[in-house]
C-alpha cells in the first residue's frame, strides 16, 4: 500500500493523511504510518505547516513532500 500512494503522488507535490487516506480509503491513522514509514526511507519529507481548505478553515498538520 505503501508504494502505491508513492506512485501515485507527483514529485514535488504536497499532500496530508486525511487525503491519503480518503483516496485509498483507509483510515487517517494508518495513512499517517505508512507516510512515516517513506520518510524514514528518504522518499518523503514533511513539515509542520498551516493546511487551508476549501470551506476557509485552517489547521496545523504534519505536510508530506516526495522528493
């Protein structure tokens, strides 16, 4: 599953666990550990940054990188 949401991320782009895991329908959590578990590989970076989102709200998350 891990390498899937890999592929399927573009190499620059920047994603979340609640949209990992709403795309492959699996829960936040577990979308959270397999995220962790590429950037202990070196394939992503993350960062703690501010998240927009569509209905105006504003959240600090934990914001996923591929390199």
């Amino acid at each position: 599953m891990k390498y899937q949401i890999l592929k399927a991320l573009k190499k620059g782009q920047r994603t979340i666990s609640s949209k990992v895991a709403k795309s492959f329908s699996i829960s936040r959590r577990k979308a959270l550990e397999h995220l962790s578990i590429l950037e202990e590989e070196g394939l992503l970076s993350s960062e703690m940054d501010i998240c927009r989102f569509p209905s105006g709200s504003r959240s600090k998350a934990r914001v996923f990188k591929k390199i």
